[in-house]
C-alpha cells in the first residue's frame, strides 16, 4: 500500500473518526480500495452507476470471464439485464466486507449503497419496487433513490417498508430537507402502524463538488466573474447548513457528503455527526497531506465569501431552504447533468457487457 497505508491512529482520517461523530465511507465498492479505506477507518461504502462500471470495467480479467458465464446460464437476458446482475454481485462482495461494521454498530454504519436503474428517474412504484429488491441482497445494504419530486415519493413508501435510503442526484439544502422530512414521515408511519423499530442508517447526501461544478459553470455562461476561489465554497456552505438544520429538526437521519473536488469537503465538515464519504484517492491524500482533522464543522464560511455567493441567484436557490419546490429539483442543472451521467454510465455497462458477450470480429 502507499504512503497513506495508515491504519495510523494519528492518521487525519482515523484521528477524525476516533475523536468525533464524524462517519469516514468510501465512494466506491471497488473491493480493493475499500479493504484499505476500512483500514483508515472506514464504515461504509457508496456506490452509483458511474463508480460501478468503472469497478467492473477496472478489472476485465474477472468481469469478462463473469459476464459470459452470466450469459450462459441466462440465455435470454438482455445486455442490461446481465450488467446489473454484475452490479448486483459487486455490491454483495462490498457489503461482505462492511457486514462485522453493520453488527458492531447495530446498522448505524457497516452499510453498503446501490443505486436504483437512473432509467426508473419518472416511476417511483417501480424506483420502490427495485428497492425493497435490492435491499434483499444483503442485511447491510442501502439503497440509493434520487431526490426529485418523484424520487422523495418513492423514499418515503420505500423507507416504509422497511428500505434503509440514501437519497442521491441530491446537491441542495431545500432537496435534503425534503428528503429528512419523508423519511421523518416514513419512520412515524411505521410507528403508527407498529411496524418494528430498528435502526435504518438512513443518509441524505449532498453531492457538494457537484454543486461547486454547476455553479462554475452556470456563471459562466452568464458571463460572470467571482473571486478565485469562492465557488469552492458553494458546497462546503450548502453541507454546512444542511448539517445545522438536521440537528436543530432532530432529523433521525444523516447528512452525507459527497462528490469531492477540494479538501475543504473534508476539513469544514469534521466534527458533525455526518458522514463524510470521498473517493478512496482523495482519502489516501487526507493522510498523505496531513489535512487537518479539526472540529469545524460549526464554524461558519466566512462571511466575505458568503456574502459573495449569495449574490448569485443559483447559489440561493441551493443554500436557501425554500430556494427551491419539490417540483424544481430536477430542473436544477446540477440534477440535470448528473441524472444524464448516471443514464449515460448505464448505457456504458450494457457497451461493455456487449463486448464481453459479443466481440466483434
């Protein structure tokens, strides 16, 4: 392993989750940066349809081979049919890894996320469907569901029945409001129904470099210039805020942040209790950098660069709780272009199912 091998305990990392509530997973289900990441101190691993194919794709010597046995004993599934089958068994090989974390913290943590097919974005009964399914693939599975309008209808029926959710294609504090309160919804619904009690380790992200990305990007096609540096901040803020409303509402769910750009997504956010869940690269350059691991998350972003991003309508409507309806969230361009990423990465895994299956010749 690198330099940054450190089960170290004076490691940023492991000196952030031994000292805070701070959660420590890791952005990918790829089971060798996870073994390492559980050993800086990782209690978790996330998982979308971008980090899965990269995962299959990273290893072609066990997929290909994988994927033609899938294609034998399945003569008759589709090319998306096999791939998920694959994304299905990489995810059950993850949530192996994170089962003994699952059980020592009575499901708060140890959870392994699969996202539901981006394709279902419109029909929540089945977004539902396929997530009381893929909750059954392993105890310690979570399931992620977009934070749209149709998405928080399908979080709140499939939290009900008993889903753990991580809510995804989430950038904005009035999504992960909305998101906090469906599941508060689902969980008295449950009670009043006396459904059983347990703890679901329900996560609410926001994919705060994202955010950053699409406000770079929305200022400039209109033209406008910022101080260098301030749109890194977007993110950090919108965490922030999320984070403090969570906990005055007394939310029984967590904030998530995902999607790093900066280490400020890492050192503005320690001291909470979130979970903070970066690429495993950028875990390996906390420790190398020795960012620091400082209770943060309760100081505010300075008020200078605050002040400047608030000038920005499209910064308000993600940082302000009513900045957005329900009915907005995916219009927003962050969803926009991430939902599109996500069909797209979907239709690279069909691609390399293909060339699996049916080379060409």
């Amino acid at each position: 392993m690198t330099a940054a091998n450190s089960s170290n305990s004076s490691a940023p990392l492991a000196r952030a989750v031994a000292e805070t509530p701070t959660s420590l997973w890791n952005d990918s289900a790829d089971p060798h940066e996870l073994k390492a990441s559980i050993e800086f101190g990782a209690v978790g691993a996330t998982c979308n349809p971008v980090i899965a194919f990269t995962a299959i794709n990273k290893y072609p010597e066990a997929w290909g081979p994988r994927l033609r046995d899938l294609a034998d004993e399945h003569p008759t599934w589709s090319e998306s049919e096999l791939g998920w089958e694959a994304v299905r068994e990489l995810s059950i090989d993850a949530a192996q890894q994170l089962l003994p974390i699952f059980q020592e913290t009575g499901g708060r943590n140890g959870r392994l996320s699969i996202q539901t097919d981006p394709r279902l974005y419109r029909n929540a009964e089945a977004l539902v469907q396929q997530a009381v399914e893929f909750s059954r693939l392993a105890e310690n599975i979570i399931v992620k569901i977009p934070a749209t309008e149709t998405g928080i209808a399908a979080i709140e029926e499939a939290a009900y029945q008993g889903v753990s959710i991580n809510a995804t294609c989430s950038f904005t504090v009035p999504q992960a409001l909305a998101v906090g309160e469906a599941l508060e919804r689902a969980l008295e619904r449950r009670a009043a129904d006396r459904l059983s009690e347990q703890e679901f380790g329900h996560v609410v992200t926001i994919m705060g470099g994202r955010l950053d990305d699409w406000l770079k990007k929305w200022a400039g096609q209109n033209r406008i210039l910022t101080t260098p540096g301030v749109l890194d901040w977007a993110g950090v803020a919108a965490l922030k805020r999320a984070h403090s409303i969570f906990i005055e509402r007394g939310y029984r769910s967590r904030i998530l942040s995902a999607a790093f750009r900066n280490a400020l997504q890492w050192s503005e956010l320690v001291g909470g209790d979130l979970v903070i869940s970066p690429p495993f690269d950028w875990q390996a350059r906390i420790n190398e950098n020795n960012i620091p691991a400082e209770n943060r998350i309760d100081v505010p972003v300075a008020p200078a660069i605050l002040d400047e991003l608030m000038e920005l309508s499209e910064f308000r409507k993600a940082y302000e709780p009513d900045g957005m309806s329900i009915e907005e969230f995916i219009t927003f361009g962050a969803a926009r272009n991430t939902l599109r990423q996500f069909l797209d990465a979907t239709a690279q895994l069909d691609a390399l199912v293909r060339d699996a299956i049916l080379p060409g010749a």
